[in-house]
C-alpha cells in the first residue's frame, strides 16, 4: 500500500486555475504547487490571479501584518 498517491483524482464541480497553463481546469489535473482553488465555478477560478492580487494588497496594508509599530518599536503593544 503507497502512503502518497501519484495523483489526486479531481471531484466534479471543483475548479482550478493552473498557473503553468494559465487555463481553469475542471479537478485538480496539475500539482498543487501550479494551481490556486477549488473554486466552485469556473468563472471563479477565471478570476483566481485578480483575487490573489486583491487579497496580497489588503494583507500588505494589513496592520496587523507588521511586526514593528509605526514608531519602530517591535516590542510595543
């Protein structure tokens, strides 16, 4: 018995924007490591590179993110 499968089987109605094919794909038909999702619907997926750069902004100016205060001081709480 193989502890890791050579490949996961995708689930219908999973959707997945591959980064290597820059293409939504019903299932997970790329390694994890070149795909975002699943999404529920393929025009989720079609948006997945918008909504990471969306959420990568809202993170960066995300207080809560910084490990220094406005003041420098890491140790002020």
């Amino acid at each position: 018995m193989a502890l890791f499968k050579k490949r996961t089987a995708g689930k219908p109605g999973e959707w997945y924007y591959c980064l290597e094919h820059k293409k939504v794909e019903e299932g997970p038909d790329c390694p994890g490591k070149d795909r975002f999702g699943p999404y529920s619907s393929p025009e989720e997926a079609r948006h997945a590179m918008e909504t990471a750069a969306e959420r990568n902004l809202q993170w960066e100016n995300d207080p809560r993110w910084h490990d220094a205060s406005a003041g420098g001081n890491a140790d002020e709480n």
